[in-house]
C-alpha cells in the first residue's frame, strides 16, 4: 500500500473511532489497534490526538468558508445565493460526514489559541450569513425578520444530516433532500 493510500487510510480509520467513541474517549492505542500496528507507528501519521482533531476540525470547515466564499463573490441574487448556501450544506454532509460529526460534537476539544481561531471562523462564517439575509431583506427579495435568528435556525437544521449519511448514506436521493430543504427554508423566508 502505497504512504498516500495508508495516511488516508488512517484518517479514515480515525475518524470513524472518534465518531463511535468521542474524541476524549478515543485513544492513539486505540487507532493502533483498529489499523492493527504498534502504538508507536501512529506517530508516523500525526503529532497527537490534539493535532489530529485540529487537522480535521479546519480542514472542513476550510471547505465550509471556501464555499461561502465562492457563494458570496458571486453576482446571484440574495435568492440564489441561499439556495447553493443550502446545497453547500447539503453536499459536504454527504461527502465527509464523520468530518462534520466533528464539527457538531467535537471542536469543543480545542485548545487555546486554536479552539479561538475556530471560533472566530465560525462567527465570520455566520455573520456572511447574517449578512446576506439582511442584504435579501433589504432589496426585497426576502421577507423582513431577524437576520441572526434565521442564521442560526437555518444552520442548526442541517446538524442532523451527517448522521444520516454515516447511517443510509447511499439510500439518500442527494437532489432530493436539496430540494425539499431549499423549498422548507426559502418559501419560508419569500417576501
């Protein structure tokens, strides 16, 4: 097996233990004994635990803002631009869905400067949001309404989808699920 094949390999398997066990309850003899080799060769993958929880916390949420970003430079409407919000939130689920197990339940686990940085892009990443809703109110495309309360219901009602994806997670009609949501959210929010 090719070092790229195996350091995948071994995020995978993390990953999976950390979304069965919790990241406090997982332990480097544990991952070593799940990719069946001496505690001592985890640490030709990663650092530390910690470490191995920063990498995976900023890398999708490095997904999640490269997203938005992208959204939000665009000349789509305030309409449009919730809509591929919405499919951004969507899509990422059903690709790494472990990777946002963790951002749900685990990032909670930083530590110090790191769990700062992770908050501070979390609350970048909403205030766009916010933004753009305000954006909609005012050119009249969405109805008047709290900007932050619609944010933060908006993206609390996709928490749930990683753990469907983790469960069913071929049985799910992505275009489909998309769909409906868009609908949910937006008729809601339509001036």
């Amino acid at each position: 097996m090719k070092k790229i094949e195996k350091q995948n390999k071994f995020h995978e398997v993390a990953l999976k233990l950390i979304h069965e066990q919790g990241f406090k309850a997982t332990t480097m003899r544990d991952i070593a004994k799940a990719m069946n080799f001496e505690v001592a060769n985890v640490y030709n993958y990663i650092e530390s635990k910690q470490a191995l929880l920063e990498n995976f916390l900023f890398d999708i949420a490095e997904d999640f803002n490269n997203g938005l970003k992208t959204i939000l430079v665009s000349s789509d409407s305030s309409t449009k631009k919730l809509r591929r919000i919405i499919e951004l939130y969507c899509h990422l689920p059903a690709q790494k869905p472990y990777q946002i197990g963790l951002l749900i339940a685990e990032w909670r686990n930083l530590k110090d400067e790191k769990l700062q940085k992770f908050k501070d892009e979390k609350k970048w990443h909403e205030d766009q949001i916010i933004q753009l809703i305000q954006d909609g109110i005012d050119a009249g495309e969405l109805r008047k309404c709290n900007p932050y309360i619609i944010t933060k219901t908006m993206l609390s009602s996709f928490n749930w989808l990683y753990t469907e994806f983790t469960l069913r997670g071929e049985e799910i009609d992505l275009p489909e699920l998309e769909k409906q949501i868009s609908e949910f959210i937006m008729d809601g929010l339509k001036a």
